[in-house]
C-alpha cells in the first residue's frame, strides 16, 4: 500500500508556484493577488480561510482577507463583490461557502466576474469544464486530477467510482474523469444516496472517490483488492484527547480499507492541502491571463 501524499505533493507544487513568483519579480511583473471573503464565524471556514492566505504570503503572492458579518445582507455582499471584480489590482478572489441561509449562495457566486473565479464556481467555468474548454478547474478536483498525475494512477479505461454529487467535488470529478484528458478517458459511475446496491458497484471499482461527507462510511468490504482510494470527507469529530477538542476524519475506514488497497489518500494530508496548492495554482492562471 503506497499514501498518496497530498501534504509533500502540495509542498512540491507550491515550491514550483514560488519559483514562479519569484521569477515574475525578477522581470519587474505583477505578482499574484488572491482576495478572500469570508462571511460569519463559521470555525472550519475561518481555518481554511486563514490557510488560503497564509499559503499566499508563502508563494510570494499577494492576499487580502475579508471578513464580513454574519447578518450582512445580500446586497451588501453583492457590493463587496462588485468592488473585487472592478479593482484592478485583484487577479482572483473566492467567496467561502457555506453562507449563511438567509444568501442565495448561487446568486452570489453567479455574481463572481468569471475571469476573477479562481474558485471555478460561476456557472461560465463550471459549462467551460464540462466541455473540457480552458477555464478554472475547482480546486479539489483539480488537487484530485494532480495528485492522480504524480503518483502516475492509470485512470484510462479503468471504472471510477464517485459517491457523492456535489456540485464542489463528486458532479465535476465524475464529468473530468469521464473526459478525453491526460487524468481522465475512465469509465465512470457515479452514487448517490438514492443510488441501490451500492456495495455492488463498489467492489467493481478500480478508483474510489468518496466524497459524501459521513465519517468512515466505506468500509474494506464493499472493495475489491488493489483499488485505489480518493478521501475527500473532512468531519470534525469530538476528541477530547485532542487539544483543539476534534479530529478530522474522512469519508473512509482507513484502517481496514488500506490494508486492501495499493493507494489511498490519508485524513488529514491528503486532497485537503492539494486544494489550496491548486487555488494558489488557478490564482497564477487567472494573473497570467489578465497580463
Ligand atoms: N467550502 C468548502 N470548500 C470550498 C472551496 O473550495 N471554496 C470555497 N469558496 N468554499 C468552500
């Protein structure tokens, strides 16, 4: 069994970003600017949030981090995103989701200048996506497609399972992998929680991605031997040996499905570090195409 690594792949990618930025700096070039909003207190967002810019200021890049109240109103928030999409010293921004339930998430994110959706969101980049024309890939599948790429996993003609169908991860990885693409050309399906019988889907699979989001739903009997394992769940579950109170646990029974399988992504250091690494990547893309 081999760990794919997301936390040194990720390292790799943003040393590569750096070496970038730097060389941007030499030729006397605009570097980078990533900006942030971020609505409310939301623990887990406000901790991604502050990874996103802390990661920036570690390439070289530029940030800027908004916080804004949890009670502000819809139109206020257009405002702030307006503002984004008009300055011109802005590359790229994201809105962290969740938002607060009293915001049309979709009319926020439709929103977004679509050059500037680093995030991928905008319904532009996620029809770009889907007829696999050049846009911004979303950051986790994009880590996902990148992390497969360097651990050199065939994925062509192999069955891919998804579970899960959100429209951050399981809808755009189960259109990516399906497509004519170097991480891609697989024959995908995709489950949901009205999908029957799923164990028998599973075992058929030679790719797992699972991204539903209940702690250690898949279990080492609903796989085949020497599968290949994608985690994208990240639950804070309460642990008071913990000094933050929580550990993060994944979609997948780690223990007992390694031992069956030849790859799988840990929890925490798998796709959770390759995302930002992939955000810093798209914020590079969207700066080199705006100069
Ligand atoms: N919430 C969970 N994942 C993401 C992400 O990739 N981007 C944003 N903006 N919010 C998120």
């Amino acid at each position: 069994m081999t760990l794919l690594d997301g936390k040194k792949t990720a390292a790799d990618i943003k040393e590569e970003i750096a070496l970038e930025v730097r060389e941007l700096k030499n030729n006397d070039q605009k570097v980078p600017h990533l900006a942030a909003i971020i609505v409310g207190n939301n623990g887990a967002s406000v901790t991604y949030v502050n990874a996103k810019v802390k990661a920036c200021e570690r390439v070289g890049f530029e940030s800027t981090l908004i916080r804004l109240e949890e009670n502000i109103s819809e139109d206020d928030l257009l405002n702030e995103i307006e503002i984004l999409n008009i300055d011109k010293d802005i590359d790229g921004f994201i809105v962290q989701l969740p938002l607060p339930k009293h915001i049309d998430e979709q009319k926020i994110l439709m929103a977004v200048n679509p050059e500037k959706d680093v995030d991928g969101f905008h319904p532009t980049n996620v029809g770009k996506m889907a007829l696999n024309l050049p846009t911004f890939i979303s950051a986790t599948p994009f880590g996902i497609l990148e992390l497969l790429d360097r651990y050199n996993i065939e994925t062509s003609g192999k069955h891919v399972v998804v579970l899960g169908r959100s429209h951050i991860v399981g809808s755009p990885m189960s259109i990516l992998l399906s497509q004519k693409r170097k991480v891609g050309n697989a024959t995908v399906t995709m489950c949901h929680s009205r999908t029957k019988n799923l164990t028998q889907i599973t075992q058929q699979a030679d790719i797992i991605i699972a991204a539903i989001g209940i702690p250690e739903f898949l279990k080492a009997t609903m796989i085949k031997d020497n599968v290949t394992i994608i985690d994208v769940g990240i639950t804070r579950m309460a642990d008071p040996s913990k000094k933050n109170g929580f550990r993060l646990v994944g979609d997948v029974a780690f223990d007992e499905v390694a031992k069956k399988a030849d790859y799988i992504t840990p929890v925490p250091g798998g796709v959770g570090p390759m995302t930002i690494a992939m955000l810093l990547k798209n914020t590079l893309l969207a700066c080199k195409r705006r100069n």
